[in-house]
C-alpha cells in the first residue's frame, strides 16, 4: 500500500508493506499463532478489566487504584485473576470468529466500494467499519455467556450490595447455576445491550483506526518533506521513503491507542448498563432480572448522569493498551501466517 504524503507540498511517497487480505492467509497458521499470542494478551490485561468491572457495580465510587489496592489487601492477588479461566474459553472460539468476520468482510466490502468508484481513503475506513461491526456481532454469540460467567465471578468478593447473593466455585458451577435458576435467557443477559456496545464501538474503532493511520503517516510524510529539503540544498534528496519495521509498528500502535481512546469515551455509558445487566440480580422483579430501565435509574440514583461514566478510567486505559497490543500482534500474525513472505516486501 503506498500512502502519498503531503501531496500538495511535495511527489514524496511512504512506501510501507502491503496489506495482507483473507485470500494471503494460511488459514490453520492464522487461527493457531491467533490463539497462543491473544491468550497472552487476555493475561496481561484482565486486571483492569476485573478492576473496571468492580467499579461499575460498586453503589459508591472509587478509583481505579484504589479499588485494585483494596481487592489485593482484603482478596489476595489472585483475586485480579478470578474468573480469568472462564474468560479465556471463550476467548479462543470468540477471536477465532471475530478474525474470519473480520477479514473476510474487510476483503469483500473494501472490493465493492472501489468498483462504485469510491476514492481509496473513504474505501478503507468504509470497509474497516463494517468489518468491525460483523465482527463484533459475530463474536457476541460466544463471548456473551462467557462474560456473563466470568464477571459474576469477578464481583465475588467484593462489597454484598455489589455481588450476587448466589456464591460461584469455579466457571462450571457458575454456568450450571446461572443455567438452572435462568434458563439459556440467563447466559444471554445483555445480549442486546452487548450488540449495542460492542457493534458500534468496534465500527467506530476500525474507522478511526484507518483515519488515525493516515493521519499519523500524513504527519510523518511532512516531517521527512521538511527533513528532505534540507537534504535537497546538498543534494543528497530521495522521492521514495521506506519506513523500517519499528517504525510501521509504532505508527499502528499509536493510531489503535488514539482509536481506542474515542471508542472508549463514546459508548462508556452502555458498557456501565451491560455490565450492571449481567452482573446484578433483579431483587425488584425476581427472577426475571433488572430492565434497562431500571438499571439507568438505579445509576442516575446513586450518582448523577456521571455514574454512567464509571469505570471510564480503567476501561479507557483497558481499550487504549488493549488496542495497541491487539493491532500490532495482529498485524504480526498477519504477517506470520502469509503464505508468501516475499509479497510482503
């Protein structure tokens, strides 16, 4: 993919690698070096996620820190890892689907909208949302019961007014008890709200995500333009920029941070509703569960419009590092998995 920059000011162009589609994939290569490295990223950030999720059920507020310095003294720190092995089950099937969803829309919708003319910048954001928002979708039918499990296990513990009444040995028992006292509706708690969440937030995300890149490679582009011109007055000038591996790398990381910072802020509130969904039991309608409705009330209740935003902190750095990992280990494996290294160059 050749990116021109600061086209106006100079015939400059970054040369950076080609893009790798779903059809230069080795497919098994793809989904087994997918599982091995995410699981890694899974371990590294679920404690923010346990944190973020205590936040979001506690009735008072605390920060970030203090709410994980606080389960450390009174749970051990174990408990940031309560629940981890529930979450990672699922989060093998659900990336797998996530990443074919994603890949082959991308493929698809970024091929029809160059065919009706639709300039290349606009194509790649337009097929980069969608993608994200099939892939979300996609990923939901797994993911949702496995966070439902995972997070009631992660508010045990915690204060009484913040935890089920109902007490979890491990994700088995959880899953076995939720599925007795609910029925399968009670695995799909949120499942709507979820869609809500994750759909918009992945399509907002994909999207920033490529005009993030093009905006950070835009400025980049404009400092070797600068950078060259000096090198013109001594004659040592080049037309074509190659950035190294590190550079491409750090680009895509700060281009998914930027990305995941917007998504984060734009859909916190439905995150607080689904997590409150999911985790707490419904006292005022038995076994049914809490509505949306009430929930909502319940948060403007104990604290204002602001209590929506709760957990803004962990999720934003959650979102911020988890996309900066996510994006440059999948362009990695990516990168991996091609069946033709040489085409990459």
């Amino acid at each position: 993919m050749n990116l021109s920059a600061a086209e106006e000011e100079s015939a400059q162009e970054i040369h950076i690698p080609a893009d790798i589609d779903w059809e230069m994939l080795d497919k098994s290569k793809f989904f087994l070096l997918g599982a091995a490295l995410f699981s890694g990223v899974s371990a590294t950030l679920y404690p923010v996620v346990l944190v973020k999720t205590r936040q979001q059920v506690a009735q008072a507020q605390l920060s970030g820190i203090r709410t994980a310095f606080s389960i450390v003294k009174h749970e051990g720190f174990r408990a940031l890892y309560r629940g981890f092995g529930t979450s990672l089950t699922g989060t093998i099937p659900a990336r797998a689907l996530y990443m074919a969803a994603l890949e082959v829309t991308k493929s698809n919708v970024g091929s029809a909208t160059l065919k009706f003319g639709v300039p290349e910048p606009t194509a790649a954001a337009i097929a980069n949302a969608v993608a994200g928002l099939s892939a979300a979708m996609a990923a939901q039918l797994v993911w949702t019961p496995i966070d439902v499990v995972s997070q009631r296990l992660m508010v045990q513990g915690s204060h009484p007014s913040c935890s089920s009444p109902c007490r979890y040995v491990n994700g088995i028992d959880a899953f076995r008890k939720i599925l007795n006292t609910d029925g399968p509706k009670g695995l799909y708690r949120g499942f709507g709200i979820s869609i809500l969440t994750y759909a918009p937030s992945n399509a907002v995300w994909w999207a920033s995500y490529s005009v993030a890149q093009r905006l950070v490679w835009g400025g980049i582009g404009c400092y070797y333009y600068k950078k060259d011109d000096e090198s013109n007055e001594n004659g040592n000038g080049s037309n074509m920029i190659r950035p190294d591996s590190k550079t491409v790398m750090a680009v895509q990381g700060v281009s998914a941070a930027m990305a995941g910072g917007v998504s984060a802020l734009i859909t916190m509130p439905l995150d607080t509703i689904k997590t409150r969904l999911q985790v707490l039991d419904g006292e005022e309608n038995g076994r049914r569960g809490p509505t949306i409705g009430q929930t909502v009330r319940n948060l403007v209740k104990e604290g204002g419009w602001l209590a929506c935003y709760r957990g803004l902190g962990p999720r934003w750095a959650s979102m911020s590092m988890s996309a900066t990992t996510m994006i440059t280990t999948y362009e990695f494996l990516k990168r991996l998995s091609a069946k033709n290294q040489e085409s990459l160059m």
